[in-house]
C-alpha cells in the first residue's frame, strides 16, 4: 500500500508535502497534525529517509507477517484504526487522545518503540505526537466495522470527489491503477478492501505523494468522500 494513493488533486495547494522548512516559524497545528499522519503511515517515505532499517524491529512479533523495514512503521503494529494490530501487543491508541503530546514523544524515544533522533527528528516526532493527542479520530463512528461501509452519505460526497479527487483519478476512480494489467486495483476496490487505511489518507495525505489533507473538513465529510469511493467500479 506504501505507493497506492494519489487521492486527492496535486494541482491544488500542494499543501500536505510543503516541507517543514518552508515555512519555518509559521507552521499551524493542524498542518503538524497533518504530517503527523503521514508519518505514522510511513516515516520513511515522509521524511525521504535514504537509508531506513533493515532489520525487522525488535518490538515486532516473531510470528508477523511483515518483515524488515515495514516493521518499523507505526501502523504495523497499531493499525489504521489505531486499535492495535492482531497478533501485535500494540496497545489501543485512542487512549492518547487528548494527552500532553510531550509524553507521546517520550514513549517513541522509550527501548519499546527505539525511534531514536537519528530515526525520527525532534520535529517530525512532535508532528506524530500531535497527531496522537489531537489529531485521532474513533473510525468506527464513520465506518461499520463488521461491512466495512462507511457511515457516510455517498450523495453528499460526490461533489467532494468530483471536484477535487477526480483531478487525479479521474471521475470513475479507474485513472490510477493500484495493481497490474490483470488484477487492476482503482480507487473504488481499495475504498472497499481498505476503508479505514483509505479514510486515514483522506484525512492526512499519502506519504511521498503530492496529495491534499483534507484534515480542514470535519471527518464527516471524508467519511462522506469514502462512501462514494465505495460506489466506483472495484474492477
């Protein structure tokens, strides 16, 4: 999934990939927030780390199914529903809502977790941190966990997608193809297969991508968005 989502139109704003640098001193929170959750999806590919570990993490279970570097990304062991992952002893991130940011940070320094500063810099570990404290959302409020649906309503988002997701994947969703020739993937199969990993990417962007956040919109608008991207073709 590292290289799947390019959900939203890189011609508008361009603001989800905007470097920290570029406008230092001027950073608002939900920008931090923003790229909070495009690290907590993939650190590596968001902060363009040229040699990211090898090895699988120490904290990982020996019994996973991921190897190596993937191992070191934080929804390999929590999720995208920030839950936990089965078979993980991850704890249920939602407890962090709310919580002083400063101690979400301590935890990543801690032996647990092992992000060291080399690995994940002061500032983007205080974007997750914000991420976590401020910036979660309980998914379950906006996709059934059992179908997989969203809660959404598929007629209010369409003129979301039309006019914004559309420029990039066209308005069937099928503009991008996300598998092969033979088993094509669009928007519409992982808006499917992966509702919570989709609705989180709405939200903050895809890692490496010129991609739009829509973290300005209340989370009932994508899941809105979602519920459309559930009525596109899968094939």
């Amino acid at each position: 999934m590292q290289t799947k989502y390019l959900f939203l139109s890189c011609c508008l704003f361009g603001m989800a990939i905007t470097p920290l640098t570029t406008l230092a001193g001027d950073l608002t929170e939900v920008y931090r927030i923003s790229r909070g959750g495009r690290i907590y999806d993939n650190w590596m590919t968001t902060l363009k780390m040229k040699t990211p570990p090898k090895e699988t993490h120490a904290s990982y279970p020996s019994g996973g199914e991921t190897k190596g570097s993937a191992t070191w990304r934080c929804v390999a062991c929590h999720g995208w529903d920030y839950k936990g992952t089965k078979g993980t002893v991850a704890r249920d991130l939602r407890t962090w809502m709310g919580k002083d940011p400063q101690q979400v940070t301590a935890i990543l320094r801690d032996p647990v977790h092992r992000y060291t500063p080399e690995l994940l810099p002061d500032d983007a570990a205080s974007d997750v941190a914000l991420f976590l404290a401020k910036g979660l959302i309980e998914p379950e409020k906006y996709i059934d966990a059992t179908s997989g649906r969203s809660r959404g309503d598929a007629a209010r988002g369409a003129p979301y997608f039309q006019t914004i997701c559309a420029a990039c994947h066209g308005l069937d969703g099928r503009k991008l193809n996300f598998g092969s020739d033979k088993e094509p993937e669009y928007l519409g199969t992982e808006a499917n297969e992966n509702p919570f990993e989709v609705l989180h990417k709405i939200r903050n962007g895809q890692p490496g991508q010129e991609m739009i956040s829509l973290r300005m919109l209340p989370p009932e608008v994508a899941a809105d968005i979602l519920a459309y991207e559930q009525t596109l073709p899968v094939h």
